[in-house]
C-alpha cells in the first residue's frame, strides 16, 4: 500500500494520526521511501492535509555498535518535510557509554527539525528492560528523549504497569497498546516472533492494558501496534480502531 492510501484510509477509519516506517526495522524489513520534494512525498503531503491527520512518529531506527547518527540525515529531512513529531528507536549497543553519546548525538540531530526521540524497550536488546531505557535516557540529559512503553515489551521483559509510577511524567510521552496470550514465550527466537507477527488487538488477550492506561501521564500519546495478517488493511485498521477504542472507553468510564 502506498503511504498516501495508508494515510487516506486511516483518515476514513478515525485515526488522529499515523507512524510511517522510513527506516528497515531489521534487515529485509519493509519501509517507504520518501525523498523530500518527491511526487510520492508530495501526494502523501496532500493526502494528509485532506484526511486532516498529521504523521506522529517515524520508524524504525537500531542503535547499535555500529550505528552512525549522520546516517539516519536523508530519513530526518523526510520527517521533518511530513511534519512527524517523534523517532522511535531501540537500543542494541553492549557499550554503554557509546549508546548515550549516539543516542544524545541523534537527539541533537531531531531537535533540529523539531522533532523527539523515543526508546523503546525490546526484551532481546541490550536495552530491554524499563530500567535500562529510563537510566540511558536520563544519561544524555536530553529534553526531547523519553521512553517508548509498548505493552507487550513492558510484560516480556518483566514489568507491570506499577513500575511506570515512580517515573516523572517528562519520561513517558509515548504509548502503544496491543494485547498477547498470558504466557510468556520460552526463548528469544519466539519472543522476537510473537513481537512481530504474534500480537493480539487490545482486549483479546491477557495484559494489564486497563491498569496501564491508569498510570501514564495524562498527555502521553496512545497508538496501537499489532502487524497486519491475511485480512484486507482497510479490515484491519478498522478492527484495531475498533478494539482500541473500547479500551479506552472502558478505561474512561470506569475512572
């Protein structure tokens, strides 16, 4: 699907906003392509400005031992052409203090174009825990940098949504809900398959997704996250629409 229809149908279904993958997520992985004054950025520019969406975050960037931010110039002026507001990334670099200073470095680069960096935890990286991710974050002593909390990332690496408390409110900006089976899956091979094609849409499975939505900041953004199957993409994001607002609206009205 070209992001431009991706746009379209996403404003047709109710979304607020999008995430547009710029960046392969892992080696293979597929993402647009959109040079800044394309035709192709130029229609999903257009395709925005009617559906009256704006694009949230870009995805998906590894920052790893070898990892170079000036790398990642070509996708940032892309973002910034959209008007995207965030970057997600993991952290995958054994050496710690290499990962801060890429990390600051790469915030440094966002903030130039108006943008924030989010950390996402991902159980089978160097940064996989809640606590990892809040201590490198707070080593770069960046503004624009927080912690990007994805449900399912946030039970597989033994958090709950208790551990989100304690946190200063600036640290969590960002949230994605999705829903998996009670178990946790035995290895990294299966974890990495269930992140991937193994998600439920919220409210199908076991995760404590109405305790979580009752303990981050009020203004943290909320996107949802479970990768397509065989189904149509106009069903699918019907049906994550769907799920995720009747999460919420359970959660509000039982506040």
């Amino acid at each position: 699907m070209r992001p431009a229809d991706f746009v379209d149908l996403a404003g047709q279904v109710g979304y607020a906003s999008v995430g547009l993958r710029l960046h392969p997520a892992f080696s293979g992985a597929p993402f647009y392509t959109l040079a800044p004054g394309s035709a192709e950025m130029r229609q999903t520019k257009t395709a925005l400005r009617q559906a009256g969406i704006g694009v949230y975050d870009i995805e998906f960037v590894v920052v790893d031992g070898a990892f170079s931010p000036t790398n990642l110039s070509a996708v940032l002026d892309s973002a910034a052409e959209l008007g995207a507001r965030r970057l997600s990334v993991c952290g995958d670099d054994p050496d710690n203090g290499r990962f801060v200073a890429n990390l600051s470095a790469l915030a440094e680069l966002t903030a130039a174009v108006g943008m924030a960096v989010d950390l996402e935890i991902m159980p089978w990286r160097q940064i996989g825990t809640l606590e990892t991710a809040v201590r490198a974050v707070a080593a770069t002593r960046m503004t624009n940098v927080g912690v990007l909390v994805d449900a399912l990332h946030l039970a597989r690496s033994g958090g709950s949504p208790g551990d989100l408390i304690r946190l200063p409110p600036s640290m969590i900006r960002s949230v994605q809900l999705c829903d998996a089976q009670a178990e946790r899956p035995e290895d990294t091979a299966a974890l990495i398959a269930e992140a991937r094609g193994g998600r439920l849409l919220p409210g199908f499975g076991a995760l404590p997704l109405g305790d979580l939505l009752g303990v981050i900041p009020q203004d943290a953004v909320i996107s949802v996250e479970v990768p397509k199957g065989a189904e149509p993409g106009e069903v699918h994001l019907r049906a994550l629409f769907d799920a995720t607002t009747r999460i919420l609206h359970t959660r509000r009205s039982a506040a």
